[in-house]
C-alpha cells in the first residue's frame, strides 16, 4: 500500500484568529510529517489548516459540499466537490484516520458524532473553546469505551497524532 | 399546497422501554393530528414512532440508510431506502417541518446538529436521558438565538407540536 | 407488512404537453391501483404524474435534489428534500419497486443506469422518446440477462404494471 | 491557486485486459503532465489507470462507494470513502475537470449522464467498447449543443486531453 496517513481538521468556517493560528500550525505540522491533510475546504479553520499544509508542503485535499470547484478556499491542492451538501460531512470523516477539532459549532459538532459512529480515534483541542472544549475528554455514547482525546496545546495534539500514526520516511 | 406538516422524530435504534413508550405516544399524536410521520426507519425509537402512527391511522415514512427496503421497520407505510450511510441524517432533517428528539446516543446527535444548522425547530424529552437530556434548553451556536425547546413530559411535546404546527381538518 | 408498492416515475424536467399527458394519465392509473407514485418532485412530467396522482385519489412522494421543501411541484403529498443534489436520482431509483420512464434528457439516462444497476423492473415508454424510446426492449450491460420492458402505449405501460405489482384492495 | 487540473477516468469495474492497457497508459500519462488522477478506486479500469499513475509517479485519487478505505486498490494514493454508496458517481463527475471513458457497463453510463449534465468535457475511447463506444460522437440532450469527443486511440485521447488542460510545470 502506497496510502499515507489522512488527518482530517475539523472546526469554523467563520474567522477566529486564534483557532485559525492553531489549524495552521497544525496543517504544516501534518504535512512535515508526510501525512495528507483532509478538510471541508472552505473558510475559517479550514483555510488555515490547507495554508499550513501548503507551507510544509505537503497535500491538502478538500471535500467541499458544493458542487462547484470555486468554492475551496486557495490552499487546497486537490478538489472534491462532492455536490452532496452537508452529507459530506459524513465522508469527510470516513476519509479520516484521524480527526483533529479545533472550536467549533454544529458543524463541527456534527461531525465529531459521525466520526464516533465510525470509530475514528477524535482530539479536541479544549483550549480553543467551542465544541472541541466541550466534548474533550468525553465518551460520547455506548458504542465505544474511550474518550475523544483532550489536547490541552498544539504540542499535545502532535504528540496524540504522532502516536496514532506513523511518520512517513521521505522517498 | 396539499402537503401536511412533516415531523421527525430521531431517537435510538437500541430498545429502552420507557423511550419507546414515548415514541409511540408521539407517533400518534402525530398520525392524529393528520401530520406525516418522518423517521430513520429503523428499531427502536424509530419504530415506535412508526408504530404509534399506525395506531392512529396516519402515514409513516422511513428514510432509511441502506440501499435495501428490507431493513424498515413493519410499521413503515413509504419506504426511502437511501443507500447513502448516515449521509441520510442530513436528509432526515430536511425532510422535518418539526423535530422530536427522545433519549439517543451520537446518531441523534448528528441529527440535532444537522436539525439546527438548517433551522428547523427542535424539541428535546429531556425526560427520556441520552444526548435529548443533554442538549434541552440550549442554545447550540452562534447560528440561532433561539433554544432547543425543553420538553418534560410526552404532552408538553404534543403541546410544543400543536403550537409550531396546524392540526389538519378531516376531508 | 403495510407497505404498498412504490412506483417510480421519470422523465423530462422540462414541459412536453404529449409526455405529460402520459406522465398524468399514468399517475392516476398508480393511485387508483392503491400504490405510492414516487418521482423527482420537480416540473414536467414529475410534476404530471403527481397531479394524477392527486386526481386519482393517491400518495405522491417527491424526492427533491435541494434542501428545500418549497422546491415540489404543488402536487406532492410527501416531500424528500435530500439536499444532496442530483445523487438523489439514485435514491430514486432504491425506493421504486418498479420504474416508468417517459421521455427523458441525461437526468432519465442516469435513473435508468441506476434501477438497471439495482436490478429494478424498468419499463420505458418508447412512444414517448427520448432516452426512453432509444433503450426500450435493450439489454444494458452483463449485469442482467433481461431487458427494458417496451411499452408501446400508457395502456401497455399499465398492464406491465399490473403483471409485476398486485393492485391493493381497498381497506 | 495551487491546484493542478484532476482528470476522471471512469471504466468497468471487471477486468477487461485491452481496457486495462489503455486505463494504465492514459493514467501514466495522465501523472506525468504533473495532472491528478481521480477514479472510483475499485477494479479493472479503475486499478488500472491508478497503477499508471503511480507508474508515472502521480497522484491518484480513489473515491469510493463504500466507507472502507480497505475497499481501494492498492495503486491509490488518496482514498476518500465516500460512504454514499453508488451515490458517490455524481462526486466523481464533479470532481473532474475532464471525463476519459473507457469501455463501461451501466456504472460508467451513469457517470457519462452525470458528467453531460455538470458540463464536463467528456472523450470516449469508442475503441475499447462497452458504453464508451455507443456514446463516442454523440450530443445527448438539449442541455448542450457540443459532442461526445470521439477518441479512436490513446493518442487521441492524450491529444484532446492536452487541448483541453495545461501541462504543469516541474516546480
């Protein structure tokens, strides 16, 4: 298999400056480890996690629920206009082998419960507030025995992805 | 227009009696007052509700999340087999004129989250537990000022129901 | 099980007075047979067969591409709005027990490639034209051995109807 | 913007080894004009113009029906598990800047369908059979005055690709 690691940022679309710094710190973070960025593909924490990723250059990919191309913000370097709504927050989280939230409303909420039902390992970023905040360190429902991850800095959630998934050796 | 009011109502696919016995109250409260019945189409919460509209002699509809008919529940009376996953909560909330939330784990979750998001109203049992207990009273984000409405009892439900919608004369 | 049969009825968006009258004379002749008229929801012969549907006593189901209910024809009884655009042509196609095809673009195309695939009875009306008339009496790929039924008139239309689903009694 | 033109090959499933051939040459070719190969990431056609990709050291795309990852081929750099079932042809069209067909059963004629209607540019290699064959130098509704672009080789395919996308530059 030939497949990197596929880490999807989730939060706000709408511009808080500090999530936004953390989703960029994290993108590049990804990216320097040869993993492959997965997001919604629009604005906010979405954006600043593809320009991160573009920095380490490395690959963002977007899932955008459009149908139209356009609508990715200018950091994603591969396009899936999925034309499904927000159902694509569904295959946003199957194309995950990790999740990363960062604040967060409904949208973001919405997806957090989908990749639970999928059993994907989730780190919330408490520190950024919003429903990351709220649901890290919890147990969502009786489906699984853990707890989403509760990162309490950028460092920890590298530290959590890092031991999720492999480095990737340069080629 | 000849459409009726449309109300879904989310919940568990697992069995707890007491939640059940609410769906099925409400399932045909609903079928009563002339309205549809919308639902997962599924165990559970799902087909109590399908159930108690029977018994009041209304229509049920399941939107189900397979590609196969089979997987109704028997009370269903029009079956929607996807074949889109858990991509069909984002249907199930459009499809909702109202939303009745009874106990539920992430899949309600999802749900609640989908509801708010395409502003429909949302009604939680908040005496029925699970993520209804949790979320009754609040406000989810910065997207509406308005609260999910607490409701105590199966008839405060029926009254939140009667208040959003019209009750249809018999033709 | 209560379910009665569910027909699917596609076909152009646009408006032709000769396939909307097939459109229509069909859709009643599914409601007063006792079963469920399942179609896009949209104009043209959707529209058509909804509203003899209507005439004929029955329930119309609309299953829309957008996320907003107001988008029906005004003669649907029960309104899907999937929200996930045109994949909902393959949700179409999973609720019928049985397609009809009158006329019809590229959106009929796709429907008839997705009840083939999902091995649904098909009957394409080739007086009608369109893509109906051109895979009538065809055989589409490996997948089955059978062929699109050929119906010559909305009378043989009706027949193949009546041979593969049973007519309900009235309760 | 950043991003590099993505081109759909789109082809039976089963394995057909003269359209294999051509899956893995258009996909080698595909990679090393610096494009991004996207296909549904199963079988035959699909395997084929993925290992091409990875021949030509690309990057290809598989998105996917089911919510497994494991259900790619092994020559797919990204994997987006859709999870919306058959759902998932309409992404794949809108996922593309240009549409190559290459045999086809029903699955690729829906994604032809889809395609037409998306406004993509769509070449049919009529050389390798199947639905590619029949379509090749048709115009299939009103929506769009132009035709099917009617490849009878590779080379013309390439040729037309090439007219119809920029080669990228090495960076």
């Amino acid at each position: 298999m030939t497949r990197r690691p596929q880490v999807l940022v989730i939060g706000d679309s709408a511009d808080y400056p500090d999530r936004n710094d953390t989703a960029r710190t994290l993108g590049r973070f990804i990216a320097e480890q040869g993993w492959v960025l997965i997001s919604g593909g629009r604005g906010g924490v979405m954006a600043a996690a593809s320009r991160g990723a573009q920095e380490g250059c490395g690959i963002s990919v977007a899932i955008l629920p459009s149908d139209r191309m356009e609508e990715a913000n200018p950091w994603a370097d591969i396009v899936i206009p999925t034309g499904i709504g927000f159902a694509r927050n569904y295959t946003n989280t199957l194309a995950a082998d990790a999740v990363v939230s960062i604040g967060g409303g409904t949208g973001t909420l919405c997806e957090i419960a989908y990749a639970w039902q999928a059993n994907k390992p989730i780190i919330a970023c408490s520190f950024t507030g919003g429903w990351s905040a709220e649901l890290a360190g919890r147990t969502l429902d009786y489906r699984r025995t853990d707890a989403i991850m509760d990162a309490h800095s950028s460092e920890e959630a590298m530290q959590y992805l890092r031991t999720l998934l492999q480095p990737r050796q340069p080629q």
